[in-house]
C-alpha cells in the first residue's frame, strides 16, 4: 500500500514540489480563466521560497529559523521570510562558498512578486485590483534562475529533481510565450 494515498504526507521536499506542481497546474489554466494567474503567483511564490529554504536547510538548518518577535521563550522560532531567505542564498556563508549570483532582474522580482503580486494575492482585501495578465509572467521569468540553481544544488532523495526540472521546464515554455 502507498502510504501517500491513505495520509497527507509533507516535508520541506514534497512540500517544494507540490508548489512547483501547482504552478504549473494553474499556469496551464489561464486560457480557461485569468483567475488562475492569482493560484500560479501564491504556488510559484511558495514554490521558490521552498526551495530556497531547502537549499539553505541543507546546508545549516538553523539559517532558516529567527526568534519569535512576540515571545520570549528561545526556543520558539518561526521561518525566516523569503526575501531574508533569498538574501542568504547569495551569501558565501550561508551556501558554503556556492551563492546565487543574481543576473539581471531578479532582485528586483523577488520584491515584485512578494510584496506586490503575491501579498496581494493572498491577503486580498476589499478593493479593485487589476492588471495586464503578462505583468504574472514578466515578474516570474526571471525567478525560474533561481529555481533551477536551488534544482541543481539541493540533494533530491528520489526521483523529486527530475520532476522539478520538468514542471521547471513546462513553466519556463509557457511564461517565454506570454512575455511582451
């Protein structure tokens, strides 16, 4: 019996991939519906933040855990935020002399589809919020550099990279379309 298909199984590797897996599902979707753009920018938000955090965990678990701002018991700890995450993938002490080296725009992304695409996203409130669907598309491209360095980087335990770098791909051919 295949444990996975009696209970909801989850840790920081399938977490990754399932984000990674429903990125692509909603990307896939948008012809249908441009709501979908909403569900690809929360998945691939999740989904490189997950794989940052992997990488990182790999390396030192603990650089990816910062004291609780509202406790003030020391072992309370809550995740570093992505773009704190994304911040120590640069860094040499935090990838053991191997960091992300940004090209291009991808800084400048990682704020864009935190802070205004997917905040908005997720913590959606009580106003009108519109834009051109391919704004998804020019803010995600970039980041697909990111996901594919985290892929290349991370030990996979079983068949996870070659899953990743497929849907990597699938998401790479479909963004390259739609980019004005």
């Amino acid at each position: 019996m295949d444990i996975h298909k009696k209970y909801l199984i989850l840790d920081e590797e399938r977490n990754a991939i399932d984000y990674l897996n429903r990125a692509v599902e909603f990307l896939e979707k948008i012809d249908i519906d441009f709501v979908y753009l909403k569900w690809f920018t929360i998945a691939f938000h999740g989904a490189v933040y997950s794989f940052v955090l992997l990488v990182l965990q790999e390396i030192h678990s603990d650089q990816i855990y910062q004291d609780k701002k509202t406790s003030s018991h020391p072992l309370e700890r809550e995740l570093i935020s992505f773009k704190a995450a994304y911040e120590l993938l640069k860094t040499n002490e935090s990838t053991m002399d191997d960091p992300y080296n940004p090209t291009g725009d991808q800084d400048i992304c990682v704020k864009e589809i935190n802070d205004q695409i997917r905040n908005q996203m997720m913590h959606f409130r009580p106003t009108v919020w519109a834009s051109e669907p391919w704004y998804f598309a020019r803010a995600s491209y970039p980041l697909l550099d990111v996901l594919k360095f985290c892929i290349d980087k991370y030990r996979f335990k079983d068949l996870g990279k070659e899953v990743a770098l497929r849907n990597l791909a699938k998401i790479e051919k479909i963004l390259a379309r739609h980019i004005k």
